[in-house]
C-alpha cells in the first residue's frame, strides 16, 4: 500500500489502524514501510483518512508482492483452494475432506500473527527437517506449493511478508512421538516471529486422548484452553 503524499496532510490519524506498525509521519507526510507492510488493506478499507490518501498501487497484484495481499487481506480468495486468509480451512472441514484419519495425528504449525507477522521464509526452521523425515505436507494449503522438493522457500518468495501461514501435515500415531519431537526442537529456531502449534487429534472409545501421554513424557505443555469447531458433515467420521 501507498500513501499520496500530495494529499497527505500529516495528521497522525491512520497511525493506531496498521496491524503491522508500517505507518510512519515525518515531515508532516506518511508514509508506508515497504518491507513491513503485509498488504492486508486495512488503511484502505477502514481508516477514516479525511484526504483518502491510501491507495493500492498495481505492483500489490503481481507476483511475489502479491503473496502479500493473498495471505493478508481477508477480502482475497487464494486462486487455489478458494479460501481466504491463509488459503486453508486446516481441519474445521476435516469431517468433510478427511484430511486427518483414524489412527494418524494432524499438525497446524502457524507463522506470525496480526501485529508480528512473517517471512515466508521462516517456515524452513520446520518443513525442511520434516520433508527430510518423509514427511508430506498438505498439498491443499497454499504454503505448500512455495516450497521446493527440500521443503525450502522458493527464491522468488522467501523474503515476503505475510500476516501469518499455516504448515500442515498428518503422521501416523506410531510416527507422534519422532515429529513432535522434531517440531518441539525445531521451534526453538524460531527467532524472528511468533510460532505456534495445534494438534489434531480423536478422542478414544474410553474418551482418553492418546496423544496425551506421548507429549507428557517429551515435557510439552498442554494448555487448558480449547477451541471447538462444530462440523456438520459426515462422509469421513468413522475412517
Ligand atoms: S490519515 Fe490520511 S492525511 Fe492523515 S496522516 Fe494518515 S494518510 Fe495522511
Ligand atoms: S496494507 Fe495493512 S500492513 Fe500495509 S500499511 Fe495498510 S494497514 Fe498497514
């Protein structure tokens, strides 16, 4: 995004609304900081600008800047799955798409968040070590297809800012304990932004979640805190 500084008249107004901090005045102008801008078009949707000095200039829709706009504006459908934001549902379809199955474990590693945000080159410290284990990340999610065979960051790409991505995969329960190891070991090299991880998992039959004493005995902490998505469909449920 981009400030008209013929029509800025410097009034500070549009500071507080940026979730990334890339507005700055000086010399009675604004202007937008390139590099931390995630293109999520909140100044030009919301900010009540008395000049309407926002606007979106054509770079913001050509590649990779538009990498930008399609992980961070909430208005734009990623071309490949047709989901907005991050470009996947992760598994709040999963009774539908069956992404995650019986007997395996699902993984949501997310990068960034609104106000930190990411590189999308700071999912390597995760999916490099996990392609090297075999592990297959999940083709419908966006993230996937910016990454080569190594599960490194395409070129192109690799410096990009993002509001935040999501990485996503499902292991066997017998492979639980090898990846969230790995993973626990890998977000220590996470430096430069915010990560955090979800497990996708099914209760048993005795409503013991099996995962549980598998994380317990690696010294993960599992928080108290839940989040249900309720599902209405049912063509995977009893795989
Ligand atoms: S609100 Fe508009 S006029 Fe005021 S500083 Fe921001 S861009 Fe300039
Ligand atoms: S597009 Fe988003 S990140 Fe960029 S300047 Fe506007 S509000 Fe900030």
């Amino acid at each position: 995004m981009k400030v008209n500084q013929e029509l800025c008249v410097g009034c500070g107004k549009c500071l507080p609304f940026c979730p990334q901090g890339a507005i700055h005045v000086e010399n009675r102008k604004a202007f937008i900081d390139q590099d931390a801008c995630v293109e999520c078009g909140i100044c030009v949707r919301q900010i009540e600008c008395p000049r309407k000095a926002f606007y979106e200039p054509p770079e913001v829709n050509e590649w990779p800047r538009s990498v930008r706009k399609v992980f961070g504006d909430p208005t734009e459908k990623h071309q490949s799955t047709g989901v907005r934001g991050r470009g996947t549902e992760e598994v709040k379809t999963n009774d539908v798409t069956g992404r995650v199955k019986r007997g395996e474990i699902g993984f949501a590693l997310e990068f960034g968040r609104p106000s930190i945000g990411t590189k999308v080159k700071e999912v390597e410290v995760v999916t490099i070590p996990l392609v090297e284990k075999g592990v297959v990340l999940e083709p419908c999610n966006p993230l996937t297809s910016l990454l080569d065979e190594t599960g490194r960051v395409r070129d192109d790409v690799r410096e990009e800012k993002i509001l935040s991505a999501i990485v996503e995969f499902a292991v066997p329960f017998e492979r639980f304990e090898e990846i969230a190891a790995l993973v626990y070991d890998a977000a220590k090299h996470c430096k430069n932004t915010v990560f955090s991880w979800g497990l996708v998992v099914r209760y048993e039959e005795d409503g013991t979640i099996a995962a549980v004493p598998v994380l317990e005995k690696l010294g993960i902490h599992i928080p108290k805190n839940a989040k249900v998505n309720v599902g209405l469909g049912k063509p995977f449920c009893n795989e």
